[in-house]
C-alpha cells in the first residue's frame, strides 16, 4: 500500500488466448521482483504494470463470454505493482471456477460437448445443453445383447442411458458396442422416466438431461413451426 494509505487501484485485463490456446506468451521470472511462489505473469500484464504504478491488475478467463463487467469467480487473481509499475505480488481468487481451457480439458467434440464442458463449469447455461441436442445426433451405448446401456443414475433410482458425441468415431475395444441414433427417435426408444446420461468424449464430465425436458424443447419447436407454416398459409 502507497504512504499516503490509499490502496491501489485496480485494473482488468481479460486473458486472450494464441493459435495454441495457451495465454500469452509469458516473461523471463527476472523481469518482476517478489515472493515465490507466484504466476509468471504475460506480456500484457507487464506491459499494463508498467503504465499502472501502485494498481492490482486483474486477470479474467477469456472463456467468460457474458455482457458487462465478468463475475469475480472468472478472476484467477490479481498482481500488484508498486510505486515503478513493477509486479510485486499475486494475490489468489479463491472464488474462481477455472474454465474447461485452464482445467487443460481438450477441445470438446460437437455442440453438445462443447455446451456440457461450459455448462459444467459455470460458463455456460444448462439451457445451451437443451437446445444443442435438439434434432441432434448421438452414439447411444449398448449392452453385449443390443439392448440399449440403461443405468440407475440417482440415489432416488433414477435412471439414463448412455451416451455421448456422435461427431467422432469411437474405439468398440474401449467403449463397447454403440449406435447412431437421432434424439427424436431416442426419446421414443426409451421410458418416459428414463433420462439421458451425456458422457463428454473429451473431459471428465458427466450429465444428466432429462428427456421430459428434452421432449419439452421438441415439442415447442414442432408448435413454432407449426405456427410458420400457419402463417405462410394465410399469407
């Protein structure tokens, strides 16, 4: 803190990401001064310390893709200059939920991977996850007799079937026997008190959609276009 007792400002700056999808290329650990353990800050955070003496420096996760000013659980942390625009200090957010990228999950497979990885982790709705597997295509997991692979899910002995991206094709030796199936033709394969249980191809997530709500979505959507079609009649 300055002599004079007012603390130091505050500046944020949004992570970016290169080709490699890995942060900005960082500094030699002689270009900053402090106790270690502390992150090798990028190039655009030097190059902001410099200009911003006795400041914190926010740095927020490039997944955050919300209007107006990110939520702090999407700060890592913040580093502090001193009077020279020099970093000193890192200080730790301990409300930050790490996006899939800083969780070093792999880049997802098809839409509705890719809405389960955000939904996950707080950076996306559940809603997404909905409307990605509406008219979707999925790889629904079978048991050694062909049936389709259902599971008890819940401790309430709720239950899913298996299954996970189709946009990939899948090693049998691993994973077993699986079929290609449309969501709509799914829903009509399975008990209406039998949900979905996504296997994301690409982290270790799981998650359970239920079909009412996914027989929900396919419904509202058969009804909007039923009302198109309505309206082009009158026209």
């Amino acid at each position: 803190m300055p002599e004079n007792g007012t603390p130091p400002e505050t500046e944020d700056i949004a992570a970016e990401e290169t080709a490699e999808g890995a942060a900005y290329d960082s500094v030699p650990m002689e270009n900053f001064i402090g106790p270690l353990p502390m992150p090798v800050p990028p190039v655009q955070v030097v190059e902001a310390a410099r200009m911003a003496p006795d400041h914190y420096i926010g740095f927020y996760d490039s997944t955050w893709s919300g209007e107006g000013q990110p939520p702090d659980w999407t700060s890592s942390g913040q580093w502090r200059t001193d009077e020279n625009g020099i970093i000193v200090d890192w200080e730790e957010n301990e409300d930050y939920r790490p996006s899939p990228r800083a969780l070093g999950w792999l880049e997802p497979i098809g839409a509705i991977d890719a809405a389960v990885q955000l939904a996950a982790t707080g950076y996306g709705p559940a809603e997404a996850v909905l409307e990605a597997f509406r008219d979707a295509e999925l790889a629904v997991y079978l048991e050694p007799g062909g049936e389709l692979s259902i599971s008890v899910v819940s401790e309430e002995g709720g239950r899913a079937v298996a299954v996970t991206s189709a946009e990939t094709e899948h090693d049998k030796e691993q994973v077993g026997e699986y079929e290609v199936v449309a969501v709509p033709e799914l829903l009509e394969r399975i008990p209406k008190d039998c949900d979905l249980l996504f296997l994301s191809p690409s982290s270790p997530v799981s998650m359970v959609v239920e079909s009412a709500d996914l027989r929900q979505t396919l419904s509202a959507e058969g009804t909007e276009e039923q009302a198109h079609g309505d309206t082009d009649v009158a026209d």
